[in-house]
C-alpha cells in the first residue's frame, strides 16, 4: 500500500495516521509530547498491538528528548516514569509493555559517562529496531500463513490486523498481500466489527487499497457465511496470547471461534513473539480493556441508541485455546496443544 504510512518518527516528532479519521480523510497528526503519544494510543488513533509499541517507544525517544537539560540521573527517572505512563494507555496489547520494557531495558547499561545526547540515541536506534524487526515479522508471519491456503482460497477476517495496525504489512492480513504480489488469487470477507467499525473502516479500506478482493459483511452475518462453506478458514490477529495458548483478541473474536469450530472452518492466529506472554498463564488473567459507552451509544457523532442507557463496551474477550486450529508466528507455526510448543519457541532462542 505505497505512500500510507501508520507512523514515522523524526528528531523527536512522531507523527501517526489518525485512523479515527479513516476511511474519508487520510490525515496525520503530529505528537510532540509523551502525553500526545498517551491520548493518540488511548483514542486509537494510532492502533493495533505492533503499532501502539512501536509508537510507545518512540515516546521514551520523544520523552528523553524533552529532557534532555536534565541531569543524568533525573533524565533516567523521568524516563522511567514515563514509560510507566504509557503503559496504562491500552492494558490489553502486551506489545505496548513489551516495547516500553525493551527501551528500560537499553537503558540499564547507561553508566555516568553517558551525556543526554548518548541517551537520547540510545532509545532512538531501540525504537527504530523495535520498527523494523515488526516490518520483518510481518511478512514471515505472512509467509506461513500462506502455506495454509491454497489459490482462490476465502478467508474471514475480524477486526484490522493489517498495514494499520503494525508498521510493516500485517500479520492477519499480510498474506493477502504476500499472494498479490505473487499473482495468487485469495478473497477476503470482513466483519465490519463494532462498536468502533475496523473491519469495516480500516481492513476495506487498505485492502480495496491495496487492490485485494474484498467483501464487507455486518458482525451479525458471520454465521450465514460459515454455515454456507463461503469461507474456507477464518484468521484474525492478537493482541495477547496466554503460555497455554489462550488468546485475547478484539471483541466479537470468540463468537467467531465458536461459530467456525461448530462447523468445521480452521481458525488462524496470527501473532507475533511479541504478543506471546508468557507470564500470563491463561486467558482468565488477561486483562479486558473496558472503554466508554458513549462508543456504542452513538457513531461519528450520530446518536444511535438511547442517550443514558446502560451500555457495557469491552474493547477484547478471550478465545480459549481449544477453539484455535494454529497459532502462526514469525518463528513458524503451531499447533495444538499449544503450552508446550509456545514455551519451547522462547526456549529454543530462534
């Protein structure tokens, strides 16, 4: 998709696609503070789980610029403060901690020699790996995921796990684009995903963009399509996956799952290392990112239901492992029972 960038960091601007504007406006929007970055994380207008960590990272870049006339050691602290911060903005994706622990973790070998300009640095070339190792796992997700499919295959896709939400070329959807370039023919169904429209908004838009064969469907039309054999596998990305192989994606993924395995279509999780966490045992201790109900009551501005009515908005619900026909990551691709193939993945150093 030449020319549509998610983010770009530049001498102490990020500067991210506000896809809460897509798909009438492609606009950017330019983050000069740590705070910016928190409100553009938080507001989604910079999403996906590989976007909103790389885009955290480049707000400790961002961060240690601004304090950059402070002294070492109150550089370093606020630093770290700050990174606390961002955190807090979306608790689901771990990418975003994954991210932000990687640069602290930089920064541990920083010793009274360093000057702020030595920092500063430092937290910039970690940000710019943590950016182009995303790109690179991107097509080697990609890559596996392809070898699932077979030509003229359909697939049905929730949410956006595209070029939107990572800095590269998707991990759910890169192998769409992995087939266009090879003269390989895939169609691609999307759910339009509510409250906040994704599928419909960001995954129609970049893949009819990108010249990929798309069908927009309602959430509520999902079960029609597999209970007709009008797609032949469903995948999705992730923004969690539990050391038992229990996976958090966004909200309406299970009932999906469910659906798919009543009746036979495999499900594919497409998942970066980066969203494996191993500290999380299983899905129940994933934590659900609750949003504002205003989020369902009304869209763009327009009310939809009543004003005041009780609404209840998880952002994610957890899609146990049991439902899941393979996890594909970078490092290749797994299948169940998932706990001990995903411990021997970080064990084995690949």
């Amino acid at each position: 998709m030449k020319g549509l960038l998610t983010l770009a960091y530049d001498n102490g601007t990020l500067t991210v696609l506000d896809q809460t504007r897509l798909p009438v406006e492609e606009a950017y929007v330019e983050l000069r503070t740590v705070r910016d970055v928190f409100r553009a994380i938080e507001t989604l207008q910079v999403r996906g789980a590989p976007a909103i960590g790389a885009a955290a990272a480049y707000g400790l870049a961002i961060s240690a610029r601004n304090r950059a006339d402070d002294d070492i050691e109150a550089m370093l602290e606020g630093i770290r403060s700050d990174a606390q911060y961002l955190v807090r903005a979306r608790p689901t994706a771990v990418n975003l901690r994954y991210a932000v622990e990687r640069v602290l973790d930089v920064l541990l070998s920083v010793t009274d020699s360093y000057a702020p300009s030595d920092i500063i640095a430092t937290i910039e070339i970690e940000a710019d790996a943590i950016q182009y190792e995303d790109a690179q796992t991107d097509r080697r997700i990609g890559e596996n995921l392809l070898s699932l499919l077979h030509n003229g295959a359909t697939v049905l896709t929730h949410c956006n796990a595209g070029m939107l939400a990572t800095t590269g070329c998707g991990t759910a959807l890169s192998p769409f684009y992995l087939a266009k370039e090879r003269g390989m023919e895939l169609h691609v169904i999307a759910d339009e995903t509510r409250p906040l429209l994704q599928g419909a908004r960001l995954t129609a838009y970049e893949l009819m963009r990108g010249g990929i064969d798309v069908t927009l469907i309602c959430d509520s039309m999902a079960a029609f399509v597999l209970s007709n054999g009008l797609a032949d596998a469903v995948i999705v990305g992730c923004d969690r996956v539990a050391a038992n192989g229990d996976t958090a994606n966004k909200i309406g993924t299970l009932g999906l799952a469910v659906i798919a395995k009543h009746y036979g279509v495999p499900l594919y999780v497409a998942a970066p290392t980066s969203t494996i966490d191993m500290r999380c045992a299983s899905g129940d201790s994933i934590p659900i990112e609750m949003r504002d109900g205003d989020e369902v009551r009304s869209f763009a501005g327009t009310q939809s239901a009543p004003a005041g009515v009780n609404v209840m908005n998880p952002a994610f619900d957890v899609t146990p492992n049991d439902l899941i026909s393979a996890i594909v990551t970078e490092r290749g691709i797994l299948l169940p029972p998932f706990g001990d193939k995903l411990q021997a993945l970080f064990q084995s150093g690949n």
